[in-house]
C-alpha cells in the first residue's frame, strides 16, 4: 500500500513537471512562430518587400532629369526642372538621380548646372552627395543610383572623385561594374546601396576603386528628349552589352533666356499627360521593343501628374484601383475573390538554429498528444 501509493505521489510529481515542462516549451513555440513571422515579414527593399528578390536591372524606378535644377512652381524666378529638392524626391520614391556635371569657380570645384551656370546653378556636386549620403544614413533598406551626366563635361576627373570621397557617399557606393546584378536585399546587406554611372568616359576611369560604372557597355540610354507633339520613340537598337535601359521621358522646348537662346529649356506644361497615361504607353512601347528591362525613366517634374501608379504596374506591384476581377474574363470559370498567391513573394530565411526549435516544438506536441 505504502508503495503503490508512493508511485501514484510519483507519477502525480512527474506528470505535473511534464505539464510545467510542456507549457513553457509551447511558450517558448509561440515567441519562436511570431518572431518568425515579423522576422519574414521587416524585411523591406526600395519601399516594397517584394522587391528584394529581383536582381537591380528588373527594377523600374523613376529618376529625376537634373535633379538639383529645382524652381518655384507659382513663382519661378529661373528655369527648372523640378519643383522639389533631392531628400523630397528620395522621400517620395524617386531612385534615380542626374546630376550634370560641369567645373565649378575652379578645377578643384564640380558644379551642378543645367542647362549651364548661367540659367540654373544648382549648387556644387559635394553638397548634393552631402544630402544624399545623410539620406542613405537613414533608410539603409533602399538602393540609390546617381548619373553623372555630360559626355564632355569639363569637370575636373579628380575633383568628382574628392566630392564623392569628401562627403562619404563612397561608403555606399557599389565596387565596380558586377558580371551579373545582385538582388537590391543582397545589396541592402552588402551595405552597397548606391550605384553611380558615369556617361563620360573620363570621369569614369578617374577612380582607381572603380566605383564610377561607365555607361558604355552597361547603360543602354534611349532616344530624347522630345519637343512637343513629337512621337516617343525607342532607339538605338543597336544593343551590345548593356544591361540597364534608361528612357529620358521629358519634353523641351527652345526659348531665350538672359539674352541667349537655348533647345533643351524644361516644357512646363500638359505635365498630367506627360506625366500619366504618355509615361506608361513610353515605357511599355520600349520594353516591347528592346530585349532588357526598363529600369528607369527620366523624367521633369516628378510630383505632377501620376508616376506611381505605371511604375507599380511595370513592377507587377499592387497599386490603388486595382483588383484581381481585372485578371479574370467574365467567362473564366475560376473563382475571382479566391485567394491568388504572388509571384513575387519574399521571406527571409530562418537560422537553422530556430528550425531545429521548431522542429522541438512539434515533437513535443505530438508526445503531448499520445501520452497517457
């Protein structure tokens, strides 16, 4: 009798440390399943998580035509190309920035000019970087790409180098032109998240770390710009080896300012058609037209008119006003409210070290369930 119920006392112990035991492992499942599941789902690249699986050149951005060009809207004083300055770009989604290079008051100076220092000095390349890098400081989740533009520019090679190394911009800047595109997460992890294409050959040589990626060979720059009421149009197709497709999508116009006529002037006008339904029919004519990616479409006065939404369609991301009964004729037999898995669907892998938890949990659980 003693014996019997000493076991009974014994199982009554080891059964209530089991209970103990299984609670605190099924607590130990919960916190491990929903970290998991905000660890899946933080990740973000250029503001969309499903972005961060595609390689850099299967991206479409918007990009800005002389971005520092910036004028009043209601009250512009000079010509502009932009209504607002490079952090309000960056902050609105715009990933491309041009900035025309030009000799600044000496050789040691680069200045940002458009369409020279006369009309619009936007400043000196080095306070430009300056705003980008503190930019880049603060969303490290996103990829920049910055044009150097002006195929004979009379910069200085050495001074475009000092502003990118003087206002530490060169910490981000990607290493030399890849043999293949990275993902934007391996390069948000890479801590490499600024990409910078020189047009002129010299400025692109200048550095000895490579990190001035020269269009030749890699940017495929499309026809323009375009005056108005000209057709847009995808040449050249002559393609080599280029990879990234730039699609300068702006109008211009010729005009006299300060006494001097000048071809390429900004066209401030009809900006809700050539920013709307002209900048999609552009990018998808020359997509159809050419065998790589559009990646980015340069454009004058970003924030007139509707660029985010073509940009979301060529990105095959959501975008307001869609709905999945556009995908489905009235006569597919399919269900058009049934769940749709993406195509781009993104996760972040789980250490192998929280598999072998989880795997725990669910022998536990099963043990749990068959006990007597």
């Amino acid at each position: 009798m003693g014996a019997s119920s000493g076991r009974v006392s014994a199982r009554r112990g080891a059964g209530a440390l089991s209970a103990v035991l299984f609670r605190a492992m099924l607590a130990l499942c919960l916190v491990l399943q929903m970290s998991a599941g905000v660890r899946a789902a933080a990740k973000v690249c250029n503001q969309h998580k499903e972005l961060c699986s595609r390689a850099y050149n299967d991206v479409t951005s918007i990009s800005t035509h002389a971005s520092f060009a910036v004028t009043n809207q209601t009250k512009p004083a000079k010509p502009g190309t932009q209504f607002k300055g490079i952090n309000d770009q960056l902050n609105d989604g715009v990933r491309g920035l041009h900035f025309n290079i030009m000799q600044g008051s000496s050789a040691s100076e680069v200045s940002l000019c458009y369409p020279d220092c006369t009309v619009n000095n936007g400043g000196t390349l080095l306070d430009s970087l300056k705003v980008v890098k503190a930019w880049l400081d603060a969303n490290k989740n996103d990829v920049v790409t910055i044009f150097l533009e002006g195929v004979n520019t009379d910069a200085n090679p050495a001074a475009v180098v000092k502003a990118f190394t003087d206002s530490g911009a060169d910490k981000y800047v990607l290493m030399g032109k890849p043999e293949s595109w990275s993902t934007l997460e391996t390069m948000i992890d890479d801590g490499t998240t600024l990409v910078v294409f020189a047009e002129d050959p010299n400025i692109a040589a200048a550095n000895p770390k490579g990190y001035f990626i020269s269009y030749k060979g890699t940017v495929l720059k499309l026809e323009g710009p375009f005056k108005y009421g000209e057709e847009w149009t995808c040449g050249p197709w002559n393609r080599s080896t280029e990879s990234i497709m730039l699609i300068p999508h702006y109008i211009v116009q010729t005009t006299t300012y300060g006494g001097a006529i000048y071809d390429n002037m900004p066209y401030p006008f009809n900006l809700g058609t050539t920013n709307g339904y002209q900048y999609e029919f552009h990018a998808v004519s020359c997509r159809s037209g050419q065998s790589i990616w559009v990646n980015f479409m340069e454009v004058d006065f970003y924030d007139q008119g509707d660029l985010k939404t073509p940009t979301l369609k060529m990105n095959a991301l959501p975008y307001e006003g869609d709905n999945k009964k556009n995908f489905y004729p009235e006569f597919f037999d399919a269900d058009p409210d049934a769940p749709i898995a993406s195509a781009s669907t993104h996760a972040v892998p789980l250490p192998t070290s929280w598999h072998v938890a989880l795997g725990a949990c669910l022998l536990l659980s099963l043990f749990n369930a068959l006990r007597i």
